[in-house]
C-alpha cells in the first residue's frame, strides 16, 4: 500500500519527533508476580479499602458508599457517562485537607480540579499558563521528571534551578526570585514536596518567600504526592485560599495505595480552578475510579489508609537502621518524610574510604533485580545523587527480602565478612550516616 506525500518527519511537531518520553518504572522491569517492586513508591499494603467480605470491589463500594442490590456488571451504571463536576468526591477531598493549620479559611469542591493522576493537573496548568514557543517553567532538581515532560509536549522551555545539595536538598529561593525577577516569561515554578527522589519536605517560608515575589506574575505549583508520609498538618492544600497564586496537586496512588485508578487532584484559587475545570476532557473521571476514590476517602477506609501508613513508617525507621550495617552503604542523602529513601552506593567500604559510585549502584541495581527479584529504581545520573538508589518503603517481608539480598551482594563484591557493629565509634558512624 502506498503512502503518498505523507511525510511523518514533516508532518509531526518539531517538539514531538525530539521528545523524551518520561520514563516509568515498568519500561525497566516489569511486574511478573514474583519480583519485589520497590522502585515505583506505590503503597505496598495495597487499597486503603475494606476488602474482608469477598475481596471484591463491588463489596468494597458496598462497604464504602452505599449498600445496591445489583449486579457485579452494572452496580456503578457503566452504560451511562460518569458525574462531570465530581463534587460529592471534591467535597471529601476538601474534608481531608480543611486542617485548619495554615488558615481560618476553608477549603470547598470550587477550589479543586481532579484529573487522571497528578499528570494531568501538571499538563493542565502549563496548558492554561503557557504559550507554547514563548513562555517557560521553572523546576529545581533533582525532581519528578514529568514536569520536563510535559513541558517539551506543549512546546514551553524549561529553567532549572537547583535545589541546595549542601543543605539538604533544599529550596532555593533568593536564586529562583532572581530567575523570576529577570525572565517575564517564566509563568509557573513547579516545586516537589516531599522532594522525588530527595523524600524531603520543602519549608513553607521558602515557598512563602516565591509566592510573595514583589513582580512576578505567575503560579507556584507545590506536588504533594508523598504528603501524608510527612508529619501530620504538613499539607499546605488549605493554603490556597490565602494565596491567589499557589497551586497544590495531591494523588491517591502513594498513601492511599489506589495507583490504579490513576485520581490526582489540585487544589487552588477558585479563579485558577475554574480555568483548569473549562479546558479539562468532558467526563475525564471514570466512574469506577470516582466511586472507588470516594469510598476511600469515607472514615472507615481513612483509618485503613492510616493503619497501613503506620506500618510503611514502621518499615521506613528499620530500613533507617538496618542498611547502614551493610558495607558499601553510604550516607542517606535528603530527608524521611517520604515512602522511599535515597541511599548512596559506595566503591569500597566505609571503613576503607569508600565514595559514592555510579558504577557500582548501577550493578547492585542491575543484579538486584535481574538475579534476586528485587527491584530498586537507579538515580546516580541526577543532580546531587552520584551513586545513588532511591528504595521505596515495604512491607516487612519485602524489607526482609531487600536487606538480605542487599548483604549478600556488597558483601559478595566486596569479599569481605560482615563484623558486627559495637563500640560508640562504630555506633556514631552509623548515626552520622542516618542524620
């Protein structure tokens, strides 16, 4: 069959053939049933649901929303088109997150637009923002890669910022308000909280400091995916209603443990929000997704959220405490405010002066995975992160699995014997590595 004059080179955007697709933990490794995947920062517990009765989701809907004498096939009236405005789920959403800690004021469903995962509210707001050739974002790595992503997709140039890597991985902001006081045409400061990979909170006076910028005119978007592993009233989502220039984006696919049904959600200035709800896909929410994200966020299944919360944090303290044993293991680089830890792979033991090396976490990494089923995800290529793996939290028969396997490998490379650890020097190298 012939083709014609069509020319793919030539027909497609310039910015689309040169694309670099964001690059997921699956196009890795898959998922074979076996393998122990710690590489995506997804919820190891599973749904944050009440799956006792049966371990269906139409049980699951039963317990949550409301008890339907129907059909497992029609119970949440797949032949119709789903709720457009979603507010009985904004109304949850606007529950959870009306703390009161960072204002008198409240939250309601006018401030929120809810996309397929936090993915969309990233696109969304540089489609509304942006004029694609012309305008441009701001991002500080390291950080999550879809803000590149969907940047390059619309056309819009990227300024990077990065964040200190001698304090923490922490904001920046005198040199992003320098940025913003030379470049008109930066419109939106995407900044990751807790940081992906760096598992740190950003502090609200640093965010503060951006969002008070005497002449710029553009939005700070603040990505709380891993919020509610960080110290209770951390979110800053309730905040939007003193800032008429903030933007708050949440998921249900970390603590929550629903990755599947891809729910992400911004909270913002009713204004922002209702630009972002006009320019949205006609029914973007399912209606399994929305009944499933509502059940979750019902009291009951809260505290299910919570208890396996409890648990990850558990895992999260002994990880802490257990790999800086292992030889070869560095210094935990960011914070511990996440699902997940940024851990340095050294060349040759502590005790022997061992530094951080790209090569040798690239293999653990690889053998890891390829001849011990466990899957940790490589990031020794971003900024401040030489020879690091980032390792999401477990449960305790996967940290179990992850540690052992760990040891046998460093010490198999390093052909050395494992000593235990005593003695206060020892003791403080260890501390030293955890602070």
């Amino acid at each position: 069959m012939g083709t014609g004059a069509f020319d793919l080179s030539a027909c497609a955007r310039p910015n689309i053939l040169t694309l670099c697709p964001y690059r997921c933990a699956r196009d890795d490794y898959e998922d074979d049933g076996k393998n122990v995947l710690l590489d995506a920062n997804e919820n190891a517990y599973g749904p944050s649901l009440d799956l006792r009765d049966g371990a269906t989701v139409k049980n699951a809907m039963k317990n949550g929303v409301a008890h339907r004498d129907i059909s497992a096939l029609d119970f949440l009236r797949l032949n119709r088109y789903p709720d457009p405005h979603q507010i009985e789920l904004k109304e949850l959403l606007c529950r959870l997150r009306n703390t009161h800690n960072h204002t008198p004021k409240t939250l309601t469903p006018e401030n929120l637009f809810v996309g397929v995962g936090s993915d969309e509210a990233i696109d969304a707001l540089i489609r509304c923002f942006c004029i694609p050739g012309r305008d441009k974002i701001l991002t500080c790595p390291p950080t999550y890669g879809m803000y590149m992503v969907s940047a390059q997709v619309n056309d819009v140039d990227i300024v990077k910022v990065p964040l200190d890597t001698a304090n923490a991985f922490q904001l920046q902001p005198d040199a992003v308000n320098a940025v913003l006081s030379s470049d008109p045409h930066v419109k939106l400061v995407y900044i990751c909280s807790p940081g992906n990979p760096t598992a740190n909170l950003i502090s609200k006076s640093a965010i503060e400091k951006i969002l008070a910028h005497p002449t710029w005119n553009g939005v700070v978007v603040v990505d709380e995916a891993y919020i509610d592993f960080s110290p209770d009233g951390s979110s800053l989502a309730e905040w939007v209603t003193e800032w008429p220039n903030l933007a708050v984006m949440q998921t249900l696919s970390k603590a929550f443990g629903l990755a599947g049904i891809r729910l992400g959600v911004a909270f913002t200035s009713i204004p922002i929000a209702s630009l972002l709800n006009n320019l949205r896909a006609p029914y973007n929410i399912s209606s399994p997704t929305s009944e499933i994200a509502k059940s979750a966020l019902r009291p009951e299944n809260l505290a299910i959220m919570r208890r396996n919360k409890e648990n990850m944090l558990k895992q999260r303290q002994r990880m802490l405490k257990a790999l800086p044993l292992i030889p070869r293991i560095g210094r935990f680089l960011g914070g511990t405010d996440a699902n997940f830890l940024l851990v340095e792979i050294l060349d040759k033991p502590r005790i022997s002066g061992g530094k951080p090396s790209n090569e040798t976490a690239l293999r653990l990494y690889e053998e890891l995975a390829e001849t011990r089923g466990v899957v940790v995800r490589f990031r020794g290529k971003e900024p401040g992160c030489s020879g690091c793996l980032r390792i999401t939290v477990g449960t305790e028969t996967e940290v179990d699995r992850l540690l052992a396997q760990m040891r046998d490998l460093l010490l198999e490379e390093s052909k050395e014997i494992e000593q235990p650890i005593v003695g206060s020097q020892e003791e403080q190298e260890v501390n030293d590595i955890i602070a």
